[in-house]
C-alpha cells in the first residue's frame, strides 16, 4: 500500500521509498490530522477542535512578527556593562501601545466582563493564593474601562489568566482555546521586552492553570520563567541582587512584590515535590525576606507591619496572615526537599539524623500552630481559610517525605550504627500514621476547591493502603476513604485530582476501600 512520505523534500524522490513527494496545504492537513486524532479518543462534547488548531495557528503566525514593545526598549547594559545601568523608572517596562496584539488579542478573548471575572477571581483563587492588591486591581480596572494610556499593558493579560483559572475542568485542558491565546501572549510579551509585576503574575496564573490540571512539563517550565523574569526584577532579593527598577513608591506595590514572589517561591516548590536531582528555579529566601502581612488588613488595604521569616520568637501583637502560613510551610517543603538530596550524597549519618530531628521538630511546631489556629483562632482558621489548609497540605507533604526517608522497617546504610537511627525510625512510623489518620483526613474533608491539597491526599492515601495490607487497621480503612472522597471532590473542579485518583486505582489502592 502506498504511503506518503513525511521528509520535507518538494520536488523531489524520497531516497527511503524512492517516490516523489505530495503534500497537501498545511493548515488543512493539521487541521484534518487533529480532528482524526480526536474523533479517535473519548467524544469531547462542546469542545470543536478546529477552532483550537485555527486560534493556536492564528496566534503563532501572526501575534509574534507584528508584536510591539514597551515604549522604552530594555537597557543592553544590564547584561553588558552594569557600570552603565541606572535602574529605571518602575513603570518603565510597563507600558506599550494600545494597538498592541498583546493588549487587542487579550481583551477580544475575554468573554465577560473585565469586573465579574475579578469578582469571580477574588472569591475563589485569591482565597488560596492571595497576591494581588484588590484596591490596585480595581483602580487599575477604572484606567482600563476609562480608556486611560497610564494601564500596564500586560493588564489584560493578567485578566485573561484569571479567566482562565475559573474554567471548569475540560476533556483536554491542554488544547483549551483560551490557554493557547494565554501561553501565547505570555510569550510574546516577554520576546518583546514587557517586565512588569503583572506579566510576573500571569505566567504565575498560568502555571497555576497549569499544575492543577497536569499539564506537564508546561506548568515545570512556566514556573521556572515566572522565576527567572522575578529574578530579573531583583524580587528575590533587594538588598544584594542587582536592580533593574527603582524602589516603588508605595508600600502598597512592595507588599504586592514580596507576596507575588513568594507565589513563585510556593509553586516552584509546589511541582517539585516528587522530583529528585532538579535544581529550585526560585533561590532561597535571603536572611532578611518577609512574610506577607495578615490577609485581612491586605485585602482591606491597610498598611501594617510584616513578620521576618527567620525570625525565632513571633511577635504576640503580630497576627500572621494564612498565606504567610502558606510561606513557611513552602519554606519547610524546600528544607525537607534539600535534605532528601543531601541523604543521597553525604556519609555523614549522625550530622543528616540530627537534621532530620531538627525538620520533624520544626514540622511538629507548625503543625500544632496551624492546628492551634483552627480551634482558637478568631480571624483565621482552617474551615474559613483556603490558604492555611493549603498551607496543612503543604506540611503534611514534607512531614510524609522527611518520614519516608526514615520510617523504613529495615533500613539500610551507615544509619543503623547510629545511636538516632532506631528514635527517628520510630518517630518516622508514627509520624506516617499520624498523619494518614488524623489530618489528611481532615483536610479531605474541608472542600474549598484548592487544587494544591491533591499531593498530599494522594500520598497520605498511598500510606493508607500500605498500613491496610499489614494490619487492616479499621481506622486506615476510613481514613482512605475520607481522602479518596476529598480527591474525587476535587475531580469535579481540576484535572490534577483526578489523575492522581488513576495512579491510587492503578496501585489497587481503590479496591481496598470496601474490603473491611
């Protein structure tokens, strides 16, 4: 049977089946080869995939070669010659013309209104991740419906990634529409020399998007170039890093600075929990970084005084905010993260065992504050506040990976002969069953759509189903259950739950549910 040949060769034999060439137009031939692909699979209902490949083609062919800049180009100097850098006005990079495709596209791709998908935004994803300004974002949104030239263009970029983190859940997030106008215009502006805390936080949205619906390794990548453009602004570090901006004026813009790159710090963290061997995108903190200030007096715009990270006592007039928890508990994950890489390489077991002590005894302290704030708090506490279960989420993840690393029953290496060893051994085990019993459970059973709760469900589930095998311990047998129903919560809203839900059937962890 004859086949057409793929090598791009027009007008010519192909050397392999020695027949001349035929191609047919590429935009029809794609276009034909998507629709097959699909009708192939599962029926996609509402979703027309021709349009998917005409938007995607639309927008790589035509919005990069007629792209405009900012109205300033970047300054050369600051890779070339830093002698020669003065940092630039913070608007600086921020403005570009109207008539941009990044500016037109974004706004044309937004089905409603700029204010409802705000609306819609700040009572959902903000909760968790809490980084924009409201009182920024709603005077911005004025300048923009008021046709107002002072408008960061890649403003209706951000709105655009709002948009497209309330979609529901869709048959293949992946080949959305509205992520190809996004992952486009995220591109181009950064090809064509945008840098502003607005394009820091699309790409932040998008990766966001992006890890709750499993789309891998996009949402790895995105994050990582979140991180480099946060880098390039100096936000990891304004004391010591070299500044493209000078300072902002407001304390407003700078608390909005910090909490945007502690949302790159969390995420960068966040989706390298089960790798091994891949270096952080985002640095750790510097000594002198601060935690976000308490979310209530941030949403109502007041201006209050900021907690250190490092600091060894908490003030007791100080309230700490939940995504501040949220900062710590990342903190945590990326020690625990370091640790895990260290274990692999050092023969020092009695310095890596009294690490490992110390990351338990840390891990046990938020806990119990966090815990703490869930029953005696008047502000905050797990049920009202998103971000410090996500925050729980996040802490029983390091507890379960530092605890892994130690709970095996017959552990092998240098760490036997250590006094420690057996202590943290145990330590290890009722850690693991601590955490699979009591507070994965709980955090299962609080819905509050955030997608960044599904690791440690999933992994707390895994342990469940280990502990079942060995004892058929009832209380694990209801303790997966309560997960599995968080996860399939979870399904309806993200992708990601659900994919984690096929690794647990896949594990034959789903078949042990009923088998009490």
């Amino acid at each position: 049977m004859h086949k057409r040949c793929t090598i791009m060769c027009p007008g010519i034999k192909c050397i392999r089946l020695r027949k001349k060439c035929e191609y047919t137009d590429w935009s029809e031939s794609n276009t034909t080869a998507s629709n097959a692909v699909f009708h192939t699979s599962v029926p996609r209902p509402h979703v027309d995939s021709r349009s998917h490949v005409k938007d995607y083609i639309a927008i790589t062919t035509n919005q990069h070669s007629s792209a405009e800049g900012p109205s300033r180009p970047f300054p050369l100097s600051f890779f070339l010659d830093t002698d020669f850098l003065t940092p630039l006005n913070a608007n600086a990079l921020d403005f570009g013309s109207e008539s941009s495709p990044i500016w037109r596209s974004a706004l044309a791709s937004l089905k409603h209104d700029h204010s409802e998908i705000c609306l819609q935004y700040l009572a959902t994803v903000h909760m968790w991740l809490p980084m924009i300004s409201k009182k920024r974002l709603i005077r911005d949104l004025e300048s923009l419906d008021h046709g107002s030239a002072h408008v960061d263009t890649c403003l209706p970029l951000l709105l655009l990634c709002m948009g497209l983190c309330l979609n529901r859940i869709e048959y293949r997030p992946s080949i959305s529409s509205l992520y190809a106008v996004a992952t486009s215009l995220c591109s181009t502006a950064e090809t064509t020399g945008f840098v502003s805390i607005r394009l820091v936080q699309s790409l932040v949205l998008l990766a966001v998007y992006e890890l709750s619906n499993a789309i891998y390794p996009a949402a790895y990548l995105t994050i990582g170039r979140a991180a480099r453009l946060g880098i390039l602004m100096g936000m990891h570090d304004r004391e010591r890093a070299q500044q493209l901006f000078e300072d902002f004026e407001t304390w407003t813009l700078r608390e909005e600075q910090r909490r945007t790159w502690w949302a790159v710090f969390v995420l960068d963290r966040f989706v390298n929990i089960e790798t091994r061997g891949m270096p952080f995108a985002a640095p750790e903190p510097c000594f002198e970084e601060l935690l976000p200030v308490n979310d209530e007096d941030w949403d109502s715009g007041t201006i209050v005084g900021s907690e250190h990270l490092y600091s060894t006592t908490f003030s007791e007039t100080m309230v700490l905010g939940s995504f501040a928890t949220v900062c710590q508990s990342a903190h945590m994950l990326s020690k625990v993260a370091h640790h895990r890489a260290a274990k692999l390489t050092s023969d020092d077991a009695a310095h890596l065992l009294s690490e490992a002590h110390n990351l338990h005894t840390a891990l046990s302290m938020l806990h119990s504050a966090l815990d703490k704030s869930e029953i005696n708090g008047t502000s905050f506490n797990n049920s009202q506040s998103p971000s410090r279960l996500m925050a729980s989420a996040l802490c029983t993840s390091s507890g379960l990976i530092l605890y892994n690393l130690y709970g095996c029953n017959e552990p092998t290496g240098s760490t036997v002969r250590e006094p420690l060893a057996l202590e943290m051994q145990n330590i290890c085990l009722r850690g693991i069953k601590d955490l699979a019993v009591s507070t994965a459970p709980k955090i299962a059973k609080i819905d509050t759509a955030c997608p960044f709760t599904a690791p440690c469900l999933y992994h707390a589930a895994t342990e469940c189903a280990w502990f079942i095998r060995e004892d058929h311990d009832p209380k694990m047998y209801e303790a997966l259950r309560e997960i599995v129903k968080g996860l399939q919560c979870l399904e309806i809203r993200w992708r990601l739950a659900g994919e984690y839900l096929n690794l647990l059937e896949q594990a034959g962890a789903m078949k042990l549910i009923n088998r009490e």
